[in-house]
C-alpha cells in the first residue's frame, strides 16, 4: 500500500514524529545536509559573475540520499519536515532537487514543537518551498565559502598554514583582541570612600548596626572619584571627629520586579553559561536533544519548542496553560491576571517564530527527571522555569532609605525587603534582603566608626561565551544558529583559549591574525559592515532584495583588495621579530617567530639551518625536561608542540615515536585517592581543567585550580572562581568566599 513519505534532519526528530502519525506514513531522516558545496575547490562561479554554487553530495551521504530515492518512489507524496528557518528550509530545498520534485509544488510542513497537535495541524496546512528563505540561506553560504576559500590560503601564505577566516569568526576575535589589549593597557585608578556604623541610643546588639556609606558633602552628591586619595578621605573623618548626627530623612516605597522574558537562542546561551557553566556549544547541542525528543516512558517526546529563535512572542495556548498550572500550585496571587507579553530587542528578530519554552507546562522537570540526564534535566529545568515565570505575578518589594546627617555630610543607608516573592519564588534572582530599623527623622543616632576604604578601578573582564554572544547580538553580527559554531570555530582554530575563570583569552597569533585584517581587509572584521551584511541577508529572505547583486557588491572589491594584498605584504614582517641572540649551530641570528600555536625562536637561516628553540613559559618547561630520557630506547627526550599544547618526544623520531604528557603541577593532593595530585589539563577544545595524574585509575576532575584547601562545610576541594573569589567544586555546595579572606578550617570527620 502506497504511503507518505516524510523526511526530517534527525533521527532522533523522526522517531519522535512516527510516534504521531499513522501507518499511512514513513518517516526517514536525511542525516542533516544532502548536497554542500564541494571541499576541493570553490564550487562558486565568480569567473562570470553569477555566483552560482555548485553543489554535490558528499561521500558519506550517497547511500542515505539513494534510500530516500528509493522510498520516494514507492511513495504516494512526499512531505519535508525540515526546522523552520533558513537552513531547514535549504535542506528541503536540497532534498526537492534530489528526488525530482519543483520547490513550488513540494509539500512542507512547519512546526515549532514536536508534540501530536503541532504535527497534526502542521499536516493539515502544507505549503510550498520559500524560495526565499533558500535564497537568504544560499547566500550565505557562498558568502563565507568566497571569504573562508579566498582569505584563508592568504593567511596560510602571510601567517602560518591552518589558519582561517570568515566574516563572523574573524569579528568575534576581533573583540576578544580589543577586550585583551584593555586589560593589557589599564591603569587603576584610585578612589576612596568613607563608610559608617551607627546605632540608635541604647542599641548595644551587632545586628542592630546601620551601615551607611558618604553620600553628599555640602548639599551636592560624591562622584566616584570625589575622595581622590587617603589625605582627602581622612581629612573628612578628622572633621566628622566630635561631630553630633541626626536622622536626616526617611523614604520608603513599594515597588514591583516583572519578570524576564522567555529565552530567545542569545539569552538561553547567556544563561546557561552563567548559572550552569554550560558553554554556547553545549547549550545548543542540549537543547537540539530537548527540541527533537527524550524517550520518556510513553515513547519519544520533544520537550521545548525550537530553539533556534529571536522572537519572545509565546502562544495563546501555552500562556492559556502556564495560568492554570500557576493557579492549581501556587494559588491565584501568584498570576498575573491576564496574558503578559514581551517585545524583542535584537535587530531583525523575526516575530513570527516563537521563544523557546516547554512543550507542556504541567510536565515539571521533576517529574521526568527519571529519564533525563543531569545536563539535560539542568537546561529542561532552566527553560520550564523561566517561561513558567513569564506569566507569574511582579515580585514586590519594599526599598527603604535612611540619610543621616552630620554638619555639611550625609550617609546613606538603604536597605530591602521582600513583600511577596511572585515570579521569584520559580526562577529566583539575586534579590538581596536587607532589613533596617524601625527610626524617625530628627532622632539622634551615635556613630560606632567611620572607615576610610581604599579602591581601585578594575577593567573589564575577558569574555565569556555569555558577554561574547551578548556583544555579538549587540551589533546585530551573526544570528540564533551562528553563535555556538562561531564560539567553537575560534576555539578549534585555536585563536583563543580558556582560562581559569573559562573566559576566552586570544592566543599570539590571533592577535597577528586580528591586526592583518584591520589594517588590510577592514570590511570583513568592521562592526557595522558585518551588521548591515546580516540586514541584507535578512532583506534577502523577506524577497526585498535579491542575492547575487549582495555578493557581487560584496565580492568584487574584496577580491581586488585581495590580489593587490598578496602582491605587497611580506610574512617576514608580519612574522618575524629580531633577537639579539645568534644560533648555537650555525652562527646566524635567531628570530622570534609566530606559528599557529605560539611564538617560539628559530634560526634566520632557516630552510639551510631548522635550528629551533622555545621562549617563555615552554623554556621553561624544557630546562625541566631536560635530564628525561625515552623510556624505550634510552634517548633524550625533547620538548615538542603540538595542536593540544607542548610534549615530551623521543628525540629518536621517527625510528622511536614515544610520547609523554607534560604534567603541570599544582602541588594539591587528590582528596578522592589520597595518592595522586591535581594536574592542569586541556580539552580538545582547549579548555584548561584540573584532574588527578591518576587517570584513569582515579577520574577526580576540578574545573579551576584547586587552592589547595577543603570545603569547610562539606570537605571537597576548594577551587578559584571569578572575581577574586574561592568557591567549593562540589555542585549545590555554595560555599563561597573572597580569595583574600582567610581560609576556616574544614570539619573534621
């Protein structure tokens, strides 16, 4: 009996799908992209100006393309149920063209999630191919082919082979580099403040203290930077010595806290980096798994609605539904009275998607959590909250503020309390509680001290995904699907690298990388450029313009600038840096020179002499490694780097190929073996974390540098965290402290 064929990216999407259609359909997957552009060549035609891209299928996907073949033959119609958006729409596009099948009278089905009435009314209203939406997609692939075909053999000639370039990628290194180069060239600058205690008369409790920072002299409010130095704070305290204070002026008032707006793919991004430590690549990939189904008993069922979006829009029935549950569970206070809607902020959101948010809100992560694992039931978990959220009261709260006054100053104390936690009882905010007393202006209070405390500014910090993916939005750079692969394409090409808070810090050669391209190539790393590129991909989409008049006004100019760029620029002035020092073997200078993964010394006669020699950090590590010998054949070992960092060698290759890890120490012992010691290591993608030199007989693994101490409240190892601060590496532990607070010992057992 003839069937229906439908074809979807994933499989695990099309065995969410069988499950809610009948036996009158097949439902196969297509395993992503069936046709992309060659690797061995361009595959674009600039040669006469059309930009036509020539697409082929790859090896690895004949067979799957030649069993869709098959079915679609044996098959009464064929629908295409591809994600809704450009690259969705591209590969139903592609998959059209395979099986012989005219994009205007294809059959495409839409949905935002995978649950039986998405599908349902999806089937009930097919429509054709946009044409348009592939067009947008076209472009921008052959876009980034010209730039990554064109740019990148320029840097492997000019810089070092294995570099790469693209529009976006070589923008979000850009800021990574200006970002460093701020921290590199900030100078603190000092600033005082004077803080106060103060008491009512007859107070004698620690708690009953009123805390107040200087806040005016002589009727005009401090700046930052009013009390410049110690002198200046000091001479305020001399003068405040025998001075009387008063209760100056009381104010309260209520106000209310509305409560975020559901995830757009930015904000999801920025938050799971922030309260899970979820990079922007495994977000994405968590979330695909939430998106296309989890095997929840009942069979596959798809969780959160697509997460590929930019719209905060929620429907009438989620919204419909979420009231009801907050209603049943938490009583009639906590909603909102009536639907509680958002409006986008980031350029060209496109408002007829949808945030992302569960499929089902009476399904609480607790109730699946059986069946989900601890990354995806955190992101689930996240997600169900703040949409849940959206549609829960303001949270209320009750701001006081207390001025006290002594001859021309004022303090200020304030101060918060929470009258009803609304929306915050879900998805909770840092919303600090402070209580003050009970006072009336005029009365006199006692000043218990006044400290002057000294302060530095402090620049910006690196970027993590969270603020790179913001910054990028920001500028209306990239869109919902670039910003994990862009994040992971710099990392992977080793433009930057983690450190220990997990920020992106640039490596050398991005830095030479960066500088090449602004001074030589500005459009392709110019903030507004890239931005307006993005705005006519969208004019794209919408039919407003057409694609190829955007290329070739993009294409040709980049390609003569190009031409001109490679006939002039030298590698050795790019590259090379004098030294002083002359080469042990031959006697030629030595000169600093940049590769993909660093800087390392080498001899100026090079190819005649391959002299080389490492500088800083890796000199280092081979002064240590100097007295090793190999293991199997009795030879020196020799220090090597390779694209995970530097190794130890036989300086026997190739007839002895041993290896050996260089283990950096940290000098703290394992708490879980008690025998081996913590030791930094990397990640494939570069990441730096900490585990036991034990491996794989002990697994313990710290994702900053342990400080050496335990956990005072649970005896896990204490780490580095952010800003200064020690934390504990046990999760839902909490304990944290400032790096400069003395240790408290751990409890004993």
């Amino acid at each position: 009996m003839p069937k229906t064929l439908v074809i979807v990216e994933s499989p695990t999407k099309a065995k969410t799908i069988a499950k809610f259609l009948g036996r009158g359909y097949v439902v196969e997957s297509s395993f992503g992209h069936v046709r992309d552009l060659p690797k061995s060549k361009m595959g674009v035609d600039t040669a006469h100006g059309t930009f036509v891209p020539d697409y082929v299928v790859p090896k690895d996907k004949s067979a799957q393309v030649k069993k869709l073949k098959d079915l679609a033959q044996k098959s009464e119609s064929v629908i295409f149920a591809t994600d809704e958006d450009r690259e969705g729409e591209a590969i139903s596009w592609h998959l059209a063209y395979i099986l012989g099948i005219p994009p205007e009278t294809a059959e495409r089905m839409v949905f935002h999630e995978i649950t039986k009435t998405a599908i349902a009314e999806a089937l009930a209203k097919p429509r054709a191919i946009d044409t348009k939406l592939v067009d947008a997609q076209q472009a921008r692939r052959v876009l980034d082919r010209l730039v990554g075909y064109e740019l990148s053999p320029f840097l492997w000639k000019k810089v070092a082979r294995g570099l790469s370039a693209g529009r976006v990628q070589s923008v979000a290194v850009r800021l990574v580099v200006e970002r460093e180069r701020e921290i590199q060239n900030f100078k603190p600058e000092e600033y005082w403040s004077i803080q106060g205690k103060f008491r009512q008369p007859g107070t004698t409790q620690p708690e009953q203290l009123i805390s107040a920072s200087l806040y005016a002299r002589d009727g005009k409010k401090l700046e930052k930077f009013s009390l410049a130095n110690q002198a200046a704070a000091e001479a305020i305290v001399s003068d405040l010595a025998a001075a009387d204070y008063r209760v100056a002026d009381i104010a309260q008032r209520e106000t209310g806290r509305r409560p975020p707006p559901p995830f757009t793919t930015s904000t999801l991004q920025q938050a799971a980096n922030h309260k899970l430590g979820y990079s922007a690549k495994q977000t994405m990939r968590l979330a695909q798994e939430l998106y296309e189904g989890v095997e929840l008993g009942e069979g596959s069922v798809g969780l959160i609605t697509y997460m590929r979006t930019d719209s905060v829009n929620l429907s009438q029935k989620f919204t419909s539904e979420a009231a009801d549950y907050i209603v049943e569970t938490y009583g009639q206070k906590y909603y909102h009275g009536e639907t509680r809607s958002y409006a986008a902020k980031s350029k060209g959101a496109q408002e007829a998607h949808e945030a992302i948010r569960p499929t089902d809100p009476r399904r609480t992560p607790e109730s699946i959590q059986a069946f989900l694992n601890p990354r995806q039931y955190k992101l689930y978990d996240l997600v169900w909250r703040r949409a849940i959220a959206t549609q829960m009261a303001e949270a209320r709260l009750n701001r006081a503020t207390i001025d006290i006054a002594a001859k021309t100053y004022i303090f200020r104390a304030t101060g918060q309390t929470m009258i009803s936690p609304g929306w915050s009882a879900l998805y909770p905010e840092m919303i600090k509680e402070e209580m003050l007393p009970e006072m009336n202006a005029g009365e006199t209070v006692v000043c218990e001290s006044l400290t002057p405390e000294q302060h530095f500014t402090e620049p910006l910090p690196r970027y993590s995904d969270a603020t790179l993916v913001r910054k990028l939005e920001e500028h209306g750079i990239g869109r919902p699907s670039t910003y994990a692969p862009t994040i992971a394409t710099i990392e992977e090409r080793h433009y930057v690298e983690r450190d220990e808070q997990k920020r992106l810090k640039p490596t050398d050669i991005a830095f030479v990388v960066n500088d090449l391209l602004v001074e030589h190539f500005g459009p392709i790393v110019d903030f507004e450029f890239t931005a307006q590129m993005e705005a006519d991909l969208d004019a794209i989409a919408a039919g407003a313009k057409a694609w190829q008049p955007v290329i070739a006004d993009f294409y040709h100019p980049f390609h003569a600038n190009l031409a001109e760029k490679t006939a002039v620029i030298s590698k050795k002035e790019l590259t090379e840096e004098a030294t002083s020092e002359t080469c042990p073997k031959c006697g030629s200078p030595m000169v600093i020179k940049i590769g993909r993964f660093g800087k390392f010394m080498a001899c100026s006669n090079y190819p005649e002499c391959k002299t080389t020699k490492p500088i800083g950090a890796e000199a280092a590590l081979e002064s240590e490694a100097s007295g090793e010998t190999c293991p199997n054949c009795g030879r020196p070992m020799a220090l090597k780097r390779g694209r995970f960092g530097p190794f130890l060698g036989c300086s026997g290759y190739p007839e002895c190929k041993t290896v050996k890890k260089i283990e950096k120490s940290t000098g703290v012992k394992c708490p879980q073996c008690g025998r081996g010691e913590f030791v930094e290591k990397r990640s494939k993608a570069g990441r730096t974390f900490y585990g036991c030199n034990r491996y794989p007989e002990c697994k313990n693994l710290l994702p900053t540098k342990p400080t050496g101490e335990l956990c005072p409240e649970c005896r896990s190892p204490l780490v580095f965290g952010a800003k200064g601060t020690v934390k504990c590496s046990q999760k839902g532990c909490g304990y944290k402290r400032s790096a400069e607070e003395p240790a408290v010992p751990a409890a004993e057992e």
